[in-house]
C-alpha cells in the first residue's frame, strides 16, 4: 500500500519531531535515512524533490512534497489531540512554534550539531560562546513559562511541546546544562511519559 515517505537523518531533532507525531497518531509512513553528513540532501535526487535541499521532508505518494519541520507538525496534527480546537491556543501553539525556529533550534541544536554530529567543538570555541548565551536566554523563557503551566499551549500536550521537546531534551549534547531550569527539566519528564512516546531512535526509523 503507497504510504507517506519522510525523508530524514535520524540524528536530526528536526526529523524526530515528525516521526514523533506520524507515530503518536499512527499514521503509516516510510522512513527514508537522508545522511546529510554524507551529503544525501545535496545530490540531483534530492534536491529535485528539495530544491532548499535540507530534511526533513515528507513525499506523499501522489507526489506532493512539503518542507518545514514546524509546518509538517501543523499540518499533521489537524484534527488530532494534538493541535487544540481553542483558537487561543491554536495561536500559543503557532507562537511556540515561531519561537522553536527563531529563538530556539537557531542556538540549541546549532551547538549540538557542532560538538555531537560534526565534532568540531575546539575548531568553533568562539561561535560556540556565542550561541551558548542564545541558548541560555531561549531557556530562560521556556522555564519562566513552564513554572506557570505544565505544557506550552495550556494544560494539555502538543504539537508545541513536541517542537521544543526535540532539542531541549538532548541539549546537554551540546554542552548545554539544564540544571538550572528545574521546570523545563519537569516538562522534559511530562512529554517523556506521554502515551506514545518514543525516543529519537525509536521513532526515526
């Protein structure tokens, strides 16, 4: 039977994110391992399906393509436990998600690309510095938040938690230490426990 395909590096917190919600709602798909280290999203194949030329990227069998992590996760969770019915906190989720992108994935999994995946902490010390302070002020937000409510969107789990989980709760592969954030450490253990839920490895697969 023709399924989804979602191209991706299963390192990729990016990646898991979709894989993640594909399985929570037990949507079947195909996962497509999309080695970006070896240079698989830059080939002809790849960049045909992806001329932006980055994963993850999910190919449904009529040959529809979409791109975004954060608008697979919007588009996916419609209709779902997952995507609030509440307009309010359709638009905290759609907040969170902009915040995940921009404030957040920039800083957190920059660093955990560049000390875990590409292993070149000491060639990028100074960059390192840099994104390290982003990355603290990201936190800083989340547990501000996260002392106030159990999820992002209020008091029930989704597809925001979802996009923050993927690379906070691997920050420390970066160098990151999230001592200091007792609430997001709690949230971290609240999305961990979700019916459902699997790790980065079992999901992307």
């Amino acid at each position: 039977m023709d399924r989804l395909k979602l191209f991706g590096d299963s390192r990729s917190g990016n990646c898991y994110k979709v894989a993640l919600l594909l399985k929570l709602t037990k949507t079947p798909f195909a996962w497509v391992e999309t080695d970006i280290m070896q240079g698989a999203t830059r080939n002809e194949y790849f960049l045909a399906l992806n001329p932006n030329g980055k994963v993850p990227l999910l190919l449904w069998p009529d040959g529809r393509r979409l791109a975004e992590s954060n608008a697979m996760l919007l588009h996916l969770s419609r209709d779902t436990p997952y995507f609030p019915r509440d307009h309010w906190q359709q638009a905290l989720v759609w907040q969170w998600l902009f915040f995940e992108q921009y404030s957040h994935e920039p800083y957190i999994a920059v660093m955990r690309f560049i000390v875990a995946i590409a292993k070149r902490e000491a060639e990028e010390a100074g960059r390192l510095v840099a994104l390290r302070q982003k990355a603290h002020q990201a936190l800083a937000v989340m547990e501000g938040v996260l002392k106030n409510s159990p999820f992002f969107a209020g008091d029930y789990f989704t597809v925001a938690d979802i996009a923050l989980y993927a690379y906070t709760h691997v920050a420390a592969e970066g160098g990151i230490d999230l001592l200091g954030y007792p609430a997001v450490l709690s949230w971290i253990e609240r999305v961990a426990v979700q019916p459902g839920h699997l790790t980065m490895a079992e999901a992307c697969c």
